[in-house]
C-alpha cells in the first residue's frame, strides 16, 4: 500500500530555527534557477530556484551536513539518493506545477520538509492536500504522484527534498 | 544634452556568449535572495549575485564577469559591481527612483544580459530597453529606476558603479 505521514513541529525548535534562518535569511543562501519544474518541457510557463545538497552519491554543496544531518537520523535515512532545497517564487495566484513521482526507475521514500509557512502546498494524487507549515515533515512512498504549488502570501516558498531508502 | 549613453553589441559577440551562459544557463550561477530593491519599499523581491564591493572581489565569479567588462569599458576604479535578476512578474513593476551611490562622484553602468520587456528608466520621457549586450552609461547623479519584465522569467543585468 503506497502510504504517506504528516509529522509537525519535526525539529527541535532550536535546530529548526537556525537551519530556517541559514535558509531563508535575505543574501546568506546561494539559490540558482531553474528554468522548469517538474520534469515540464514547457520552457518559461514555470520555473524555481534550488540548491542541489547531494546527488548521485555525492555531496554538491558545503551546506549538505548542515542541513540533511538532523533527518538522517531522525527519519532513519539508510541512503540519500537526491536532497536539495526548493525556492518557489511567489505568484499573483497559486500555480500548481505538474504530477510527478521523484524517482521512476528505483524504489524510494520522499521527504518534503516545509521550511516556512506559507499558503501552498503539496498535493498527492488522491487528492490529498498537505499544507506548507514551518517544521512541517512529509514523508511519502516514492511511487505516490504528487504535485508542488507556488504561494501567494511569501516571498518564496522554501522547502526540502529528500529522496532516500 | 542627454546624460546617458547606449552602446549595442558591446561585447564582441564570442565573449557575451561566454559571459551570459556563464549566468543565465539554469543551474549554474548562484543567486541570493534580496528582499529590499532600490529604495527598500520596493514590493517583491529579486535575487542578486555581489560581485566586488569594499575594494575586494568578493566572488568566485568575479574575474570571469568583470574582465571582459573591465577590459572593454576601461574601468580604472571599480567601487561596486553586482548581478541583478529580477522575477518576471503578471505586469512590469517600476522600482523606486534612485542613485546608486550618494556623496561620492561615481559612474554608472548596467549591462543587460537578456533581452526582454523590462527597462532602465532615466526620466519621464527617456527608458533603456533591455537588450542583450547592451551597455548603458550614466553619470552617477542621473536619477532613474530598473524594473521587472513580464516575456521572460528573470530580468538579469550587471550593475557597476566605477570611476
């Protein structure tokens, strides 16, 4: 059965504070764009920023530890297969970006951590909508479709990705 | 007499392709959030890349965008240099009336990487289209504001304030 949990205030407040802060603070974090999102062709309908922490075995930023070290743990991660933060820019309505599953072509689970509150979302493919709450923790079987959203109501929409066994 | 200056194809055409992959190719420049544009009572937001400030390069980046610029303007004082992207937005947003850098004599130039609908604002009557490889030159006094466009999703320039 694909299942999915909703775990809130999943840090330690103090934890949680210091890695929003290095995350979402004006000028600290490096962010590059993305001219798509999701796996979309369509060039300029979508598009986000990200910062890419680990893939394909790797880390691809000094940030990784900083950030992923806290789940490793607490998820009880066994292999990061992708993690990188999300930044979704705000739109003058919500878009909802296009269905999609992480991974085909392994079997994984998938975390999403919202790393500030704000009025988009992710929803899953029974039509289930997980709002984005600060210290919010998501995880997913990584076969469930499910869609991102932009906000209205912050800047950006910061979140989390975590793509694991 | 008009107090700015445009010069198209300012970059030979190699070297622009050069320097805008090297910052518009997704996935390979870093940007920074900044949520305070021009005066701080800027709605929106928009990403910024430092390049040199305090008389010290302060990015990795530096060279590979500076010099062709350096080299082409024949910058002898640099004071400040950045690279600006602003969000494409449902309709272009004009940004609050400005001078980069008050009290000292200064000029100013802003690069346009990508072409798109947004512009530079110098007056009521006189506005810069961004034009890629454009260079437009302004005494540091002028007044004049930068915008969002709505035809691409960043607006990208090189801002640079030197002597």
């Amino acid at each position: 059965m694909k299942e999915y949990k909703v775990i809130d205030n999943f840090l330690p407040e103090d934890v949680f504070s210091e890695m929003s802060r290095e995350i979402t603070s004006p000028g600290k974090f490096p962010l590059y764009y993305v001219d798509f999102i999701a796996f979309s062709k369509e060039r300029n309908k979508f598009f986000y920023f990200e910062h890419p922490l680990f893939y394909r075995s790797r880390p691809t930023s000094d940030f990784y530890l900083p950030i992923v070290e806290p789940f490793l743990e607490g998820i009880g991660i066994n292999a990061i297969i992708r993690a990188k933060v999300n930044a979704y820019p705000k739109t003058e309505s919500i878009e909802e970006h296009g269905k999609h599953v992480d991974f085909d072509n392994m079997p994984n689970d998938t975390a999403i951590f919202y790393i500030n509150t704000n009025n988009g979302f992710t929803r899953l493919e029974n039509g289930t909508v997980v709002e984005s709450v600060a210290n919010r923790l998501l995880i997913l079987d990584g076969a469930i479709y499910h869609n991102s959203s932009s906000c209205t109501d912050a800047d950006l929409r910061f979140v989390l990705n975590l793509n694991f066994i | 007499m008009n107090n700015y200056k445009v010069m198209d194809n300012f970059l030979p055409e190699d070297v622009f392709k050069n320097l805008s992959d090297l910052i518009l190719t997704p996935g390979t420049f870093p940007f920074f959030y900044s949520n305070e544009i021009a005066d701080g009572d800027d709605p929106g937001i928009y990403f910024i890349h430092n390049l040199f400030a305090d008389c010290f390069p302060i990015s990795p980046y530096y060279e590979a965008v500076m010099n062709p610029l350096i080299e082409h303007m024949g910058i002898n004082t640099l004071h400040r240099s950045k690279v600006n992207a602003y969000l494409r937005t449902e309709k272009i947003v004009e940004h609050g009336r400005h001078v980069d850098v008050e009290g000292i004599p200064m000029n100013v130039a802003v690069f346009y990487v990508n072409s798109n609908n947004g512009f530079t604002r110098i007056d009521e009557n006189n506005v810069v289209s961004s034009v890629a490889n454009r260079l437009l030159l302004l005494d540091g006094s002028v007044v004049h504001n930068s915008t969002t466009c709505t035809d691409q999703d960043l607006r990208v320039s090189i801002n640079i304030n030197f002597l």
